[in-house]
C-alpha cells in the first residue's frame, strides 16, 4: 500500500490506528477532567480539550517515539508530526526526528512553552513537525518533568518539502531555501505567508521544478532585518498533476551587531525541514504539514 495522501490521527475513536504508526510508550486518553486534545476535536473552538482525546505517558522524560513502517506505508514519509498539548507544570518540551535508517536528524528544544495547569487548556498547544525529502523513520517528543501528553500524529509521503541550508545566519550569510518533490518541469514558486504574524500572500520567487523535481532559491541576507519573522511555504505541481502546498518554514532574524559569534533566530530548528509552530485549532495549526488543511497530498 502506498498512500500518497498523509494521514491524521485524532485519536477521537479511541484508538491509535494510522495506518503504518505505532507508540513505544502511552495510550489514548479521555475525555476527563485533565485531558488535552487539540481544541475542536470535540466540535468546538473553546480554548479546552478535556471533551476529546490525547495521548498520554506519565513517563515524560522517557518521551514517546512513534515509529513509522515503511512495509505497511509503502515507502517512509516525507513530512511527518504531531502536537505537543500538555506535560509538567512549566516544563520544556524537546522534538527529535529520524531518518530512514534510523539515525537522528537531530532534536530541537528545550522550548519553555507549558503552563501551570492540566486542566485541558489548549492556549500552550504546539505542532512540531519535519519535513525531509530522504525519508523519516520516526519522531520523538518528550518533556523535561512530568508527565506528556500529545495529539493530532500525523505523516505525508511524496509531499512537497520546503528546506533550508541553515539556521544560524549573519547579515551577508547565504541562506538557500529549496522546494523538493515536485514534477519535473511543471511551475513551482515560494510565497511569503506572513510577516510578523500577519497574514499576507506574497510570490518572493517563481519558476519551473528542474530534472530533480525540485526548485531552489539562493540569496545573501541582508542587514536590517531585526524585528522581522517570515512565515514562507513552497507551492508547485507535483507528480498527480495537481498543486500543492510544501510545509511551512518561519523565519526570522535578530540583529547581533558586528558579533559573527551570537546566533541568529530563523527556520525554526537546527536542522533542515523541521517546524515548531502553536496549535490554534484541528484546521490550522494542528492540522500541518499542509498549512490549508489537515492533510496534505
């Protein structure tokens, strides 16, 4: 079987059933006081989850690694996730990735982003997922105390993929975005989503997929840009002849004067294809890799 739509799990039949996907530790939990699913899984935009379900591990420093079968999937995805919704009060929370021959792509975190409650608020909610054209065999999240609860496990194969060539750059560093997956001399551009969080539609570079089926863009990052984040996202014809959307890259910069040593802010992670973003609701945020719906093709 080879799925070339992604799939998502919501947990809210009890059970985790994704075709090709499985847990080492935790189970679904809820509905329950204390429970945090993704905010209108249970039908309703509320700010509270404690109506759907999640998936829970009291071991939170252990973490949970959902393992991806490549036999049962037809290939490994190319773009895979899930969302962070509670764990200790205020603890961290880490995201690792791995590629297809199980070796780390590497971890990203500690992000300070939990509250002080597991009363079912979806306010701290985040996606933490990765996209990576060479295929990912499993993704790990996990906390720094406490226990972990997640929602919304979801992968992509053959997706578009939107990749960066680092993350630490200066003013006039060469930074190299590149669109991968997409059919051989069909369209392809990159569009600027938004900038400092306002939404906005924007084509920054437009032209044709080359042999490889992917379309790259290679610029020198100019100074002054302190202050500014930009959310972008790849956009092309892939090989079913219809378009669609890459995952979504932020990027940002911080103005470190004339120190090469201090690092900038950008791309969302240490390595390439991998995202943090907060979780507004099933349809948005939670709902990625594909930032128009909850799954992508």
């Amino acid at each position: 079987m080879l799925l070339t739509k992604p799939a998502l799990d919501d947990l809210e039949d009890g059970t985790l059933d994704i075709p090709g996907v499985s847990a080492d530790h935790g189970a679904v939990y809820g509905p329950a006081g204390n429970c945090d699913s993704v905010d209108a899984d249970d039908g309703s935009i509320d700010g509270s989850g404690t109506a759907g379900h999640s998936f829970f591990y009291l071991g939170g420093t252990t973490g949970i690694t959902f393992t991806f079968d490549n036999t049962v999937i037809g290939s490994f995805p190319t773009s895979a996730g899930v969302v962070w919704t509670d764990g200790g009060s205020n603890t961290s929370v880490y995201f690792e990735a791995f590629d297809a021959n199980g070796v780390s792509l590497g971890q990203i975190g500690p992000y300070a982003i939990a509250d002080n409650s597991n009363a079912g608020q979806t306010a701290e909610d985040h996606f933490f997922g990765i996209a990576s054209r060479a295929g990912i065999s499993a993704i790990k999240v996990k906390v720094a105390g406490g226990g972990i609860e997640v929602d919304h496990v979801q992968y992509g194969v053959g997706a578009l993929s939107l990749e960066a060539n680092d993350t630490t750059l200066s003013a006039n560093d060469t930074l190299t975005l590149t669109v991968a997956g997409g059919q051989p001399s069909q369209p392809a551009m990159m569009v600027a989503l938004a900038v400092n969080g306002s939404p906005i539609f924007i084509p920054i570079y437009s032209s044709t997929f080359d042999g490889a089926g992917e379309l790259a863009l290679s610029t020198t990052v100019p100074s002054g840009l302190a202050g500014i984040t930009l959310d972008l996202v790849g956009l092309g014809i892939v090989a079913s002849g219809k378009p669609r959307f890459s995952n979504e890259v932020e990027w940002s910069s911080t103005d470190r004067g004339d120190d090469p040593r201090m690092p900038a802010r950008s791309i969302k992670s240490p390595f390439p294809g991998i995202a943090r973003a907060r979780a507004r609701s099933a349809e948005t945020r939670a709902g990625r890799p594909d930032p128009r719906s909850r799954a992508t093709s």
